[in-house]
C-alpha cells in the first residue's frame, strides 16, 4: 500500500524529535555521525513530502480550473445562454487544438466561436483559414506550471498591467531625516523628501514553438491540451526565473543580484563556503526594518555545503523543523533553493539573504496560446506556441545602507 502525506509527516516528526534529542546528548564523533544518518534520512522524506504536496497542489488547480468552468456555466445560465457540462467544455477544447471542429455538435461549435475562443493575430477566421486562436482555460493551467516552476516568482510582488508601457514605481528614501525639538516661538524648518522612481520596462517571452502531428491530435488519449500546457508553461518559468534572478537590466529584466547590494565578501580561503561569522555578518547586513520578512536564497548544492557548518560549539547551524508543514531554518529564516544562484566558487554572488517580496514582477495581460494551422500544414503539423510579456526589478529606495537584499561573496582565493 502506497504511504500517504500524512504518514510521510509523522515519521518526519519522530526523525527531527531524534535529531534533537542527539544534539541535546552532546556532540561527539559518534553524534555526528548518528545525526548525519538520520540528517540523510530527513532529506529523503523532504523530497517525498515535497512530491506528495506537489501532486496535491496540480490537483487542487485542476479543481479549481473545473471551479472556473462551473461557474462560467452559471453565469450563462443566469443569462439565458447555452449551457454545456464540464465535459463537453473538454471535449470542445480538445476538437479546437485537434483541428476537428466540424465534428462536434453544433452547441459546441457555437462554444467555440463564441465564449471559449478568442481570435488573435491578423485573421478572425475559422481553424481552417490559419486563425490564431487563444482559450482561457489553457492559460490558466500554463500560468499554474510557471507558478510552480519558479522560485523569485513565489516571493515576488506582483502588478499587473493591460499594457507593456513602462510601470514607474515611485521610490522614497527619508532615512537621513529625523525629528527635533522645538524651542517655544521659534519657526520649524523645512525639510523637503525626495522621491525617485524605479521603471520597469517589459520584454515579450516565447516558449519556442511545439509542433504536434495531424496523427498525435486526432489519436492521442491523453489530456493533451494539459501536456502542452505544462511543457509551454515550464519553458517560460524557466527563462524568467533565470533573469528574476542574475538578469542585467539590458535588455533583460534586472534581476535580484543585479539590485542587491553586497553585503559580506568571504574571508581568503573562503572560496567554497562562508564561514558562521560570515553568515551571521550577512544577517545584520539587513536593516531590522526588513529582517522580520527576510528569507535566504541559495542553490541546492549550496544547501548541502551549509547544513554542514558549525558554530561555535560546534553544533550544525541548520535547524531541521519540529513541526509538519514548516521549513527548515538557516539562523531563525527560512531557506529557499533557487538554481539560478551561482554555486560556491570564487568571487561567486552565492548566498542572498533579505526581503525577497521587494522584488517588484509586472506581467501585461497574463499569457497567451496562439495555435498555427497553415505553416506546418505541408508537413501534417499544428505549431503551438505560448507568449507573455512580463518584467522584474528589486525595488530598493536605498541601493546601499538600506538595501532589502545582501549578497554573499565568496573570497577570490
């Protein structure tokens, strides 16, 4: 019988309760490596509980994509409109991407010309006259793959915008300012603020075209449109989590390393991994003001290299957690895996640490599928292809002293 969540997270109990109650023994050569195993074991049954509520969560959007229709199907009842059940909703998007249109009953081809489709591009036409033709509740299920996929995208603020003009975020940096007393009948002077403005520009990303073959449309039985969806969906998380991350700001959103600042350069022989001090240093790099909703960001294989570091006597730093549904800690925050982090190595920008919600994301008008019948029909093929425009910067009134992210440097040598 298949272990269940809620098996996988009382054994995850049981294992950190013995782990702290190994490190509360003392540490000695046989404490290392007893907590080592059982640090192992942890690490596994995170990877199952990771994919267990993974799988939860595909199901629950999937739901809540069903809650959509149900409710688009109320409303035209409200209406006075054409009403068709959930799986003739399905069946209606499959004939659109297979191309079979015609075969459908005539509700469901009024369906498709009416509520569910919406024209793009240069034609208005039919499938068969090359109409580039984008459905609603495929986006959605592209716009869960990207959610899921990206780390920045997660923690990130996001403003929506109906255009791709430039988005201005007006800044304020008064922290040299303060009060003063004011002695009786003498006049308050004047003390201006000074505002600025970050801009956020948008850049158009493309999946990359996925041709599908006349055979594969008419004869697959499976949930193609969800295969598509997520292959399209992933190709674009990656990308933009790629340049949420390290992007330059030419060209390309400006990623949070490119906005941070530097915080701590690691000592000469630090080049593989930051000593506790330096960790410790990173933290109060962070002004108080953000440090309640500050996070680490680091690449997996940097979280090994850590969970391996000491203090000062000589217990693991890392804080496996004692209760389900919480995250390990790193000094009292929570750790977030990002690959697109650069690896321990020298001068690398390794470790961030900060308030990752001051990551300002500006997607304009969510994202599209465009179907293409006439290019490939030569070949028997269909081309799909999924666009966004979409663009990132941290925003930080204060680029130095009070800078919401600090970065780790790894040492030169």
């Amino acid at each position: 019988m298949a272990i269940t969540l809620n098996e996988l997270r009382e054994q995850r109990n049981a294992l950190t309760t013995g782990m702290r109650a190994t490190l509360d023994a003392g540490w000695d050569a046989q404490t290392e490596e007893r907590f080592d195993k059982m640090d192992a074991e942890l690490k596994i049954l995170d990877r199952q509980i990771e994919a267990h509520t993974r799988a939860n969560q595909v199901a629950a959007d999937t739901s809540a994509v069903r809650g959509e229709i149900v409710a688009s199907h109320e409303e035209r009842s409200a209406n006075g409109k054409a009403i068709i059940s959930p799986d003739q909703e399905r069946r209606a998007l499959l004939a659109w991407m297979r191309g079979t249109q015609d075969e459908l009953e005539p509700e469901l081809r009024a369906y498709n010309r009416g509520r569910v489709m919406e024209a793009r591009a240069q034609s208005v036409g039919t499938n068969s006259q090359g109409g580039y033709l984008t459905n609603s509740v495929m986006a959605a299920q592209i716009d869960v793959a990207r959610r899921s996929y990206g780390s920045v995208i997660n923690l990130a603020t996001h403003y929506p915008t109906s255009t791709g003009a430039a988005l201005l975020i007006p800044t304020l940096d008064d922290t040299s300012n303060a009060g003063a007393i004011l002695a009786e009948n003498a006049q308050a002077s004047e003390t201006a603020m000074v505002f600025a403005q970050t801009s956020i520009p948008s850049y158009m990303y493309t999946s990359g075209l996925v041709l599908v073959s006349y055979q594969l449309l008419q004869d697959a039985e499976f949930p193609l449109d969800t295969y598509i969806a997520n292959a399209l969906g992933e190709r674009l998380g990656r990308i933009q989590n790629t340049h949420f991350t390290t992007g330059t700001g030419s060209s390309q959103p400006s990623g949070i390393v490119t906005g941070a600042a530097t915080g701590i350069t690691g000592s000469t022989g630090s080049t593989g991994s930051p000593t506790y001090s330096n960790l410790v240093d990173l933290v109060y790099k962070v002004d108080a003001a953000y440090r309640p909703n500050a996070k680490w960001m680091l690449r997996d294989a940097s979280v090994g290299v850590l969970r391996k570091i000491l203090d000062s006597q000589n217990r693991p730093i890392w804080e496996p957690s004692m209760q389900a549904n919480q995250p390990d800690t790193l000094l009292g925050y929570q750790v977030i895996t990002n690959n697109d982090v650069a690896a321990q190595a020298a001068n690398a920008k390794s470790i961030y640490f900060g308030d990752f919600s001051k990551y300002a994301v500006r997607d304009v008008t969510g994202m599209n599928l465009v179907r293409m019948d006439e290019r490939y029909a030569d070949y028997l093929q269909v081309a799909f292809l999924a666009y966004m425009r979409t663009g990132g910067a941290l925003i930080a009134a204060n680029t130095t002293t009070y800078n919401p992210v600090q970065l780790f440097v790894n040492s030169a040598t």
